[in-house]
C-alpha cells in the first residue's frame, strides 16, 4: 500500500494539452478513473507508470518524488488494455518477468508464478505463448503480471476491455475480492459506469484532461457535478428537460405540460434562466390522473431489462420521458397514461454551463435567521 | 484453398511452369556452360548434348588459366574470399550501427531526427559515380584507398541506410505498450532492448541484414575503383576472363556459379526468416 499524489500535471502533444489535473489518492484506496474514450485516462496511468514525462508538475508515490525516476524503479505494476503480453515467451515467463528483474532465485520466481496463476486459474496454460491463449486468458495472465510483485501501487488501464461479455461479468465479481486480497493501492480506468460503480471506492470523473468530479460511487449519481456526468452514469439514461423556472408561492417551480413541478430549495435566485431539469427514471412513477401533480403523458413503449422495465413516454410537446419500474410491477402498456415525479430527487443543471445547481436553501435560511 | 476444377489446375500449373523456366532458365544455362569447353559452348546450332568436363572449375580453383596465348594467372579464389570478407564485414558493421540507430530513430522523436534519417537514407540516391571521384582523393589523402578498410567504410553507403530504414520500420511496428510492459516490470531500457525489441524485430533484422549482404556482394563500382587486385571482389575480378585470345565463357559461367552459391545458400536458409518476417503483423496483443 502507499499513497499517490499528481501535483498540477500539465502533459502536451504537439502543443495541445491533453492532461491537466492534481489528484489524491489515499493509502490502499480504489480510485476507478472514468471518462469517455480521449478524456486522458490511459495518459495519466502512464505518467504515473513512468513511460512518459509530465510537461509540467510533481509525481509523488508514498510521499516520495518519482517525477524523474525511470519506470523500471518506481514499483507499480500495471496492466494494459491491450494486454501488451510479450508475443515470443510464455506466459510463465509473461508473469515471471516481473520478478526476473528483481533477481529472485528460480526457485522463488516458480512459487510466485504458480501462486498468482492459481488465483487467476492460469496454471494450466503457463507454457503457452500468447498466440495460443483466448482473449480471457490473455486477459489474466496480463493481470497476474501485473499482480505478481505484490506491488503497493496497481494501475489497471481497462482491463475487461477487450473481454467478452460473460467473462467481463465474471471478473467484475471476482477483481474486488482479489485486489483487496493484494491490499493495493489502486487505480482503475474505464469506461463502462457499471464497473466503475463496482469497483471504486471513489470515483475520478475525467473529460478532456481535466478531472470534473471525484467522489464515492453515490455521490457521482446521486449529485453529479455536471450535465455530461449525469448523462454517463445510469442506464437507462436520466432524463433532461429544458424548463425555465417559475416564481410560485413556496419557492420556485418547473412546468411540465401545464403541471407544475416544485424545485425544493430554489429560491428566486433561478426564476427565468434557461436550465435543464434532470430525473433519473426511477425517481419516476405512474400515477392516477386526479393524484396532485401528475403529468399527462402517452405511453410509447416498454423494454423489460431483467430486473426492471424500462417505459418511454412522450408528453404533450413531444418531450420523451424514460419511466423505470421493479419487473413484475404492472404498469401502463399504451395509450394516456399520468406521471408522478419525486421532487426530492430531481436536479437542476444550468443549461449554458451544464453544471449543477445546488440548492441555496441553507443561505436562504441564514438569512431567515439573520432577519 | 478452395477445391479447384482439373481445368484450372491444369492452368496454374502451365502458368507457374512458364513463370520458372522464364526465371530459372538463365541460371540453368549457366550451370550447363560451367561444364563445357569454350568449343562447344560457341559451336552453332547451340545443343544441350555435350561431355562435361570440370576443366573450367578446376582452372579457377588453380588459378592457372590456359588460354591459346598460353597460362594466364587468374585470382578467382582470393577475389571469392574477398567478396565474402568484404561483405560479411560490411554488413556486420552496418548491423552493429544501424539497428541501434534503428531503434533510436523508431523510439525516440527528437528534433531533426527525421531530417539525420532522411541524410541517411539519400545516399541511396546519389549515383554512385558521383561520389566516386572526391572519394577517391580523400582516400588517397587519407591513406585509406586500397584498403580493406576504406572497402567496408564505403560499403556503408550501401548496407548502412539500407538495415537503418527496413529495421526501423520493423521496430515502429512492435507495440511500445510490449515495452513499456517490460520497463515496469523492472527492466532497464537497454534490457528492454535485448530481450524484447531486438527478438521481436529478428526476423526483419534477418531480412534487412540479407537483403544488404546481397547488395554488397553485388556492388561493382565502389571496389573497381577503391581496389587494386588483391583486395578486387568477384564482380570486379570476372574482368579478367576477358583475355587478349578471346572470351573464357566456360570459365565466367563457372566463376557465376561459384560466386552466386554462398548469396543462393544464405537466401535459402533465411527464407524462414523472411517469411515470418513478414507475418510480423501478426504478433499484436
């Protein structure tokens, strides 16, 4: 285990700048880094790695200066998207290569070998070279490579990647045990908000080099800090709606087909800007058409995911709303049907910066108190 | 492959017939004049139905050359062992040099590179001639004109931008995240470079290190000019069947012979080399 720190990471290709960033990460946390393909990811796990040079700031693992340590000295191990096997050695010497360097007695580099192939149950396909291992295999033993030192600073650039779907699963059930069984410090980048959710503690949200949100699982989404976050986690998709805020009498209020919505905690502050009105679709539920508040919508169609069904409405104005239900639930299969939104758990994103608009009910009230 | 109807079969098989005779046919009538006197070989009409005689061989293994005119000192054998010192020499040399720099100019974008590796490479364009002349006063100033030496640093315009540009090629295509994998693993650059660049660029090494020890070993101009005899390879040396009485055509035809086997021998065993040579692309992941 051992702590990271990026201290303003400025890194530049051919005079654009693709990273930009400072990041913490604590003794023996799994820190998944998430963002959409560019956002830089792959990029800084390699600065971190020491295979390319940051143009500008610090690296610090375990407090200590790597800025200007070469890759061979800094301890990490790491795991490529791509696998990046060794095509002309086996797999056994794939893994042992990482202790070969260390020069470790034979001896001690067959018991390590065989103990991380057995965890990853690999052993049986050692001496093949990789051109004889399917993608799954190819996979692990990447991974046992990696794991094989007992570094204190793991990087696992998406390593389910390139793995098929059942395997993928498997693995996304398997990877928290074993990493926590490594007692690492680890760094984890996808792109699918599944494993990401899976598997950090905390997760590092990413676009175009910079970092836009980090924070546990929960609060990615249930709070996330912009448009674009919103719009990655959760499947099926939140919905975003164009409003512009309404003074009502008990603060402000959002129209939905002529019904008004109450933004609990907005105040006037928002009354007549162009915003977007997120609700996840099971903050969403079908209701009676005489309940107060319900939004008259028709029903389009409904898609059984499994463990719950996905239904898409469209109101009035044509705006279609996703509405998602526990399978099994009976629900409105077609034609009018009304809508009840849970006011509590809708969010409010400026619609010119995408970002989040928090509530300004606790200032409202200081004020309350001040008065 | 797809099952083939007789017809087509029998096509492709006229068709790959045509094709290896018209390619083989010079060097099987060379072969064939290798055993023949030059009375037979000029008599008219021409007939493959001859008595072979090993006459021709044992002449150029002697070096005793019987010409109308009487013996005739020949240095076929010494010129042999040139050419294959020369170019065995030149294209370690090259090798030695350009695969590191291969590397170097595959890995490593620095300023210029491009512009040092295209330098390289245009030497490759200047006709050799033109580059003769002040070559030869500066080898003269220099002392280095009939040298073995001065031989292989001018063969360097022929292997060195040759392996330079084939191997780099064959570097660039070896993904830097294999490499990368091994730097973090705790393996130094120039480990990085013995145990996983150079292995996965072999089989282009092999081919690039080929292809340049042909080109040496055929090169005329540079040693016609730089040489005297006892340094003059085979291309060089052949000049000396052409004799006052005439033509040794049976002698040419068995100095070819004898000149194209090591070449013949050396492509034959690194075919495999070549092959898999080119399915390098095949290696990713």
């Amino acid at each position: 285990m051992t702590t990271l720190q990026l201290k303003n990471i400025v890194k530049r290709y051919k005079g654009q700048t693709v990273l930009d960033l400072s990041l913490d990460v604590a003794d023996g946390e799994r820190l998944v880094l998430f963002g959409p393909s560019g956002a830089g990811k792959t990029v800084l796990l390699r600065l971190v790695a020491g295979v390319i040079d940051p143009d500008e700031g610090r690296v610090l693992i375990g407090g200590e200066d790597m800025t200007d340590v070469d890759a061979e000295h800094r301890g990490v191990g790491m795991a490529f998207q791509n696998f990046a096997l060794f095509p002309h050695m086996s797999a056994f010497d794939n893994i042992a290569s990482a202790l070969t360097a260390r020069r470790f007695s034979k001896e001690a580099i067959a018991a390590g070998v065989e103990k991380v192939a057995r965890l990853l149950k690999i052993d049986h396909v050692l001496s093949h070279h990789p051109k004889a291992l399917s993608n799954g295999q190819k996979q692990r033993t990447a991974l046992a490579r990696a794991l094989v030192g007992s570094p204190p600073l793991l990087l696992l650039d998406d390593p389910l990647r390139n793995v098929d779907a059942k395997l993928r699963f498997e693995m996304r059930l398997e990877l928290p045990r074993l990493l926590a069984a490594q007692g690492a410090t680890v760094i984890y980048v996808t792109q699918d908000y599944k494993e990401a959710m899976a598997l950090g503690d905390r997760i590092a949200v990413m676009f175009e080099g910079q970092l836009r949100q980090i924070g546990t699982p929960a609060d990615i989404y249930d709070t996330p800090a912009e448009l674009e976050i919103a719009r990655l986690f959760g499947d099926p998709t939140i919905n975003l709606l164009d409003v512009v805020p309404q003074r009502g009498p008990d603060g402000a209020f959002a129209e939905l087909s002529g019904v008004r919505l109450r933004l609990p905690g907005f105040g006037p502050e928002i009354v007549g800007r162009a915003c977007v009105l997120g609700v996840r679709p099971e903050n969403i539920t079908f209701t009676e058409a005489s309940a107060v508040g319900a939004i008259p919508v028709t029903v389009e169609a409904e898609t059984p995911l499994n463990e719950k069904t996905v239904t898409l409405t469209l109101t009035a104005r044509r705006r279609e709303i996703l509405v998602s239900r526990p399978a099994g639930m009976p629900g409105p299969q077609a034609g009018p049907a009304h809508l009840a939104v849970n006011s509590r758990a809708t969010l409010l994103f400026d619609k010119g910066s995408g970002r989040l608009m928090r509530p300004s009910e606790p200032a409202s009230k200081r004020n309350g108190e001040a008065a | 492959m797809e099952a083939m109807s007789p017809l087509e079969r029998v096509l492709r098989g006229i068709a790959l017939t045509l094709v290896v005779v018209f390619f083989m046919f010079p060097i099987v009538w060379i072969f064939l004049m290798s055993f023949q006197t030059n009375e037979t070989i000029l008599r008219i009409p021409p007939s493959i139905v001859f008595t072979p005689t090993l006459d021709n061989y044992a002449a150029l293994i002697t070096g005793k050359l019987q010409t109308a005119a009487g013996t005739l000192d020949i240095a076929f054998m010494r010129n042999l062992g040139n050419s294959v010192f020369l170019s065995v020499v030149s294209v370690a040399v090259a090798l030695a040099l350009g695969v590191p720099a291969a590397y170097a100019f595959a890995r490593h974008k620095f300023r210029g590179s491009e512009d040092i590796a295209f330098t390289l490479l245009s030497f490759r364009f200047a006709p050799p001639l033109l580059v003769l002349l002040p070559l030869t006063q500066y080898f003269q100033w220099l002392g280095l004109s009939n040298t073995y030496f001065g031989l292989i640093w001018v063969y360097q315009l022929i292997c060195l931008p040759l392996i330079l540009w084939i191997v780099r090629g064959y570097f660039e295509d070896i993904s830097a995240d294999v490499e990368y994998a091994y730097r973090i693993a705790g393996h130094s650059w120039f480990s990085t470079f013995r145990k996983i660049a150079l292995p996965l660029a072999g089989p282009g090494i092999a081919a690039a290190g080929l292809l340049a020890f042909i080109f040496a070993w055929n090169n005329f101009v540079f040693a016609l000019v730089l040489a005297s005899a006892d340094k003059q390879p085979v291309t060089v040396g052949a000049l000396a069947f052409v004799t006052a009485s005439g033509i040794q055509y049976g002698q040419i035809a068995a100095a070819i012979v004898l000149s194209i086997t090591p070449t013949l021998a050396l492509a034959l065993y690194a075919q495999r080399y070549l092959v898999e040579g080119l399915s390098l692309g095949a290696v990713k992941g």
